[in-house]
C-alpha cells in the first residue's frame, strides 16, 4: 500500500523539483513563482498555491485595455474549450485589466507524485493553449510591447 503524504509546501516543492517544473519563491507572497509559465509572452505571473482545498495554479496575463470587451464576450467559448482551467477576467480601476487562467486540484492525503505531476502538466499547457489563442485574436500586450509590466509584480503581492 502506498504511504500516504500529507500535502505541505515542502512537499509540493519537492513534487515541482522531481517533476522538473522550474519555481522560485520570492519571499512576498504564499506563491511558488512558476518560471516557464511566466515567460509566455502576455504573461504577468504565474504562482502555484497550497491552499486549504488543495492546489490553485493560476496565471495572469495582461488585457489590452482596447480589447476588454471582445475578451469578456469570449470567455464563455474559452471557458467550455477549455473545461479544466476557470478562466476569467481580473479589472481594478488602477490597473491594466487581466485575463486570469486558474486551475484547482482539490487534495487530500493520498494524492499521489504522478496525480501531481498530470495536474500541473495539464494546467501549464491548457494556459500555454490559451495564451497563444489570446495572443492571436490581439487580446493581449506582447511582451516588450511598453505596456503596464513595469508596476504589475508590485501590484501582485
């Protein structure tokens, strides 16, 4: 019978390293800072979360502000292409709007490496599909586009 694990930070980190997801831990928030989701052009930040629940991997990618309301239109489509993500948007007065892409593993002992490994796996590719359709319908800023970025990760923590 597998030993079962009570899901902690260390684990969760651990579980990252052996599923050679590259992370780093700023210090200011509760979020394990995931690096390859980070640099998708759009892109914000991307943390994973141990919550109460379980597990909350979520990524914020940047709206063009012209483009709000052909995104809010859309996110129904999204949403049902994408049924494992929650994809929704993110708009406070003083900031660019973003598209949040979230995922959630609800998780208790047992849950095992691989149960894991498929979770991020799959949300970290469903995020990537989506970026790449947002990017092509013009709803986000390309990086190095002088866009907002430059406040954003204060505003995160």
């Amino acid at each position: 019978m597998p030993e079962l694990f009570k899901l902690d930070r260390a684990l969760v980190e651990q579980w990252l390293e052996e599923s050679r997801v590259a992370y780093e831990d700023c210090g200011h928030c509760e979020g394990l800072h995931l690096s390859a989701l980070k640099s998708i052009e759009g892109a914000i930040d991307s943390r994973l979360f141990l919550e109460r629940f379980g597990l909350l991997l979520n990524t914020e990618l940047e709206v063009r502000p012209m483009a709000l309301f052909a995104v809010a239109a859309d996110l129904g489509r999204l949403n049902m292409e994408f049924p494992t993500l929650k994809i929704f948007l993110d708009i406070v007065d003083d900031a660019t709007p973003q598209l949040v892409i979230a995922g959630v593993l609800p998780a208790s002992p047992g849950l095992m490496l691989q149960q894991f490994a498929a979770f991020v796996a799959m949300t970290m590719e469903g995020t990537r599909q989506v970026a790449g359709e947002c990017l092509r319908l013009d709803y986000l800023f390309p990086s190095g586009d002088g866009s907002a970025q430059g406040g954003a990760p204060s505003a995160l923590h």
